[in-house]
C-alpha cells in the first residue's frame, strides 16, 4: 500500500504533531515559537555549514518570505510563514534534527503552557498519526538516536 502525505511535513511524524499543535495555537505563541524556530534553524545550518556567512543567512530569510500562497494556516504572519518556509528549505537530514528541536519548543512554549498540572515526562508525546493511531514519541531517544 502506498502512503499518501498531504503536506510535505506530514512525513515526519514528530514534525507532523508539531505543525498540528502549531496550527491550534494562539497567535502570541506561535509567533514565539516561530522566532526559536528560526534560531534553531540558523544554528544547525551554520553546524552542518549549510550556510558559510551571514550573506547565506540572509538569503534564507528572504527565500523564507517570498510568499507563495495565502491559504496555508502559517501563511497569515509573516515570521510563522518565514519559519516554515526556512523550515522547508532545510536539508532532509537537517530538518529532521530541527524537527526535535521544534518539538520541544513546541511542547515548552504551548502544551506545558496550557498543562501545567501534567506529571508525565516532557519528554513523552502522544502523536496520532494519519490512520488515527496513537504512537507515544519519546524525544529524548529520539535525539538519542540521531546523534
């Protein structure tokens, strides 16, 4: 059987959640969790020297604001659609190691903002993937395992 992915980052389960979590948050937060995003992108690009200096940079934040479309939830302000657009551009093997880091910004900054009370492990995430099944993610061995 052949897997059907709508969106290009409903491949990676982990960055799947993390754009859904995104998508159902407020404005302040995902504006936040943007910004890191953008971050977080710079710092493994200049650590795989995918960017030499900062001309290269630059240019990945512009490519990042070209707008493409108006239809898409991040498209609606402007540093989200930056942040998932540079997010995009990034190498597969960079844009897995940036989808940890997304994930865990996004559990920081929305999920333990909106449960506080929680005791589980920040670490553990339940993911539900595209045929409804529930898979709990842990972070922690999952940057175990890509380092």
């Amino acid at each position: 059987m052949k897997e059907y992915y709508s969106r290009w980052y409903d491949k990676d389960p982990v960055l799947s959640m993390s754009m859904r979590t995104l998508a159902n948050s407020d404005d302040a937060s995902q504006i936040q969790v943007a910004l890191n995003l953008i971050k977080v992108i710079i710092e493994h690009n200049i650590k795989s020297h995918e960017f030499k200096n900062v001309e290269d940079i630059m240019s990945a934040v512009e490519d990042g604001v070209i707008q493409r479309g108006v239809n898409r939830w991040y498209d609606l302000e402007k540093t989200v659609r930056t942040a998932i657009q540079m997010l995009e551009k990034c190498s597969p093997e960079t844009r897995q190691k940036v989808a940890l880091d997304m994930a865990q910004i996004v559990i920081e900054n929305i999920v333990m903002d909106k449960d506080n009370e929680d005791d589980e492990n920040d670490s553990q995430i339940n993911v539900i993937d595209l045929s409804g099944e529930t898979t709990v993610l842990d972070l922690d061995k999952l940057k175990e395992e890509n380092e």
